[in-house]
C-alpha cells in the first residue's frame, strides 16, 4: 500500500470503435484495482476542438500523468501544450505527439505482418492474380500511423507479381460507416468485371462501411480484405461463409490498460520510461481466431 494518490488523465479518442470502448473500460476496471489511482476519463469523440478542451481540463484538474489518444496527429502539439504548461507527462497512444512518452502499434511491424498473410492468401487462393487494390484510411494521419497500410502494401509489391501501385486507389473513410460505404461502393461500381480486389482497412471499423458496400453489391467472393484491431467485426466476418477478411491484427485492450497503468505510475514515480513503447500483436486469420481466443470452438 502507498499513502500517496494520483490522478491520471485518460481522453480516448472515440466510443463507437469497440477497440477504443474496450480500451476505455479495461483501464476504468484496472484503475479500481489500484487503490492510489484515480482515473479522470473523457471522450475526443474524434474532435481536435473537444480533445484540447479535454487536455485543458485535465490541466486545470491538476492530474498527475495525462494519456491522450487522439487520430488527428496534426494537432499534436495543441493537444500537448496545456499540459505541458503544468509540466505534467504525457503518454500518446496509437498516434505519438512529439516529445511524449508513445505506446502503442508498432506500425510498420504490424503492417508487414499483416500484408505478408495478405499476399500468400492471394498467391495461394488466386494464384498470384491482383486487379485493384483499394485502401481504406484517414486523411488526418500522417506517415507514422499511415504505416501500417503502407507496409503492407510494400509487402503486396514485393510478393505479388501482379500488384501494380498505379493500380493502388486510397479512399478516406469520412468518420462514419455511412460515408466509407458510399465512398467504396462509387469504387465498386467503376471496377464491374474485377474479380481480385484487395482491401486494405486501416482498423476493423473503417472495414464496416466497405464490407457493406461490397456485400450490398455481391462482390463478396472478389475481395480479400486486411485489417487491425481484432475486434469482434472482425471476428464476426471470419464466421461468415461469404467471409471477405483475410486478417486483422489482434490487439488486446486489457493489455494497453495493464501497460498504460504501468507507464503513468512510472512516470509519477520518476522511474525510468523509454519514450517508444509497443503493444503485442498477433495477425489473426478465420483459421487461428478461435485459438487465439480461447474460445475452444
């Protein structure tokens, strides 16, 4: 037991992603575990406006360590400076703001792994054949978070005689399923008569608008799609017969919990931290999921 108590600061970046959700509710879970922390959440709900105003109240609420996950990696530096002005730490997650502590993907890792199951599917189930490939990403991400399609993609060139990047189309998913599924779907329509299209989705909730838009249209049985998270989207997708994800990267939320409750008493502590920090991952695939669920189906 320890007399001294800390508030640690936790503004995530949205509560639609379950990944995020899950996140959120495994560092409230762990949180309770630990009788010398207090956890003082809030929603970006993916506004830069409300995510600085949410580092402005952690601020002037005097917290000890401030954990902000945002994906609009421009902002970085405006979503760090009121608590700078504090000199209070700062751990970014998933998308690293200068001169914090980062924890996270490690991007080009996840996305090599991730494009290398992609490209022996397409060798293996269409023997090498490739039309088009489409990438479904976010416009506020720079190249660090960007990595993780663009890897893959590296990948998909070096394994896939018939990958073509002039072939390679980037869509923005618009922030709603809504959007990525009207976006893809004017896509799908201009590429009638492919029949081997590759999908690379940024996270499983960017997948959900294009597994609509590609469903609606029964071209199902012509995508192969990749993806990261792990979430139950994904999990959903495996099930299907008419299955289109190849994988998604497993991530586990619990363990960012675990790790982020670590990194913030550390850094309260004045205990050594490194300033890059990554999360375990582990490509999932409609063979391995339920293994590495441990759901024993």
């Amino acid at each position: 037991m320890t007399d001294e108590q800390y508030l640690i600061g936790f503004s995530n970046v949205y509560e639609q992603n379950p990944f995020t959700r899950a996140l959120r509710e495994s560092l409230e879970a762990l949180a309770a575990e630990h009788p010398e922390v207090e956890l003082m959440v809030r929603d970006n709900d993916r506004d830069t406006q409300r995510a600085i105003q949410n580092s402005r109240d952690f601020a002037a609420a005097g917290v000890d360590v401030g954990i902000v996950f945002h994906i609009d990696q421009r902002a970085g530096e405006s979503l760090a400076s009121p608590l700078r002005n504090t000199n209070t730490p700062i751990i970014s997650v998933d998308v690293p703001i200068d001169r914090t502590f980062y924890f996270g993907l490690d991007n080009e890792r996840v996305g090599r792994e991730g494009g290398e199951v992609l490209a022996d599917w397409i060798n293996r189930h269409w023997d090498g054949q490739l039309d088009k490939t489409l990438v479904v990403a976010d416009h506020k991400l720079l190249t660090f978070f960007q990595n993780r399609v663009l890897c893959a993609l590296d990948v998909l060139d070096e394994r896939v005689p018939a990958y073509d990047e002039d072939h390679t189309i980037f869509v923005d998913n618009g922030e709603t399923s809504a959007i990525t599924a009207e976006r893809v779907g004017q896509v799908f329509d201009r590429w009638q008569g492919l029949e081997h299209i590759a999908v690379v989705s940024l996270n499983d909730d960017f997948a959900v608008g294009a597994l609509q838009a590609i469903r609606e249209r029964g071209r199902a049985g012509q995508v192969a799609m990749m993806s990261h998270d792990g979430t139950e989207i994904a999990q959903a997708e495996f099930a299907r017969d008419d299955n289109m994800m190849v994988v998604s990267t497993l991530l586990d939320p619990a363990e960012y919990a675990e790790r982020l409750i670590d990194l913030a008493l550390k850094l309260v502590r004045n205990e050594a931290v490194e300033q890059w920090n990554y999360a375990n991952t582990t490509p999932m695939t409609p063979d391995n999921y339920h293994e590495l669920l441990g759901d024993g189906a």
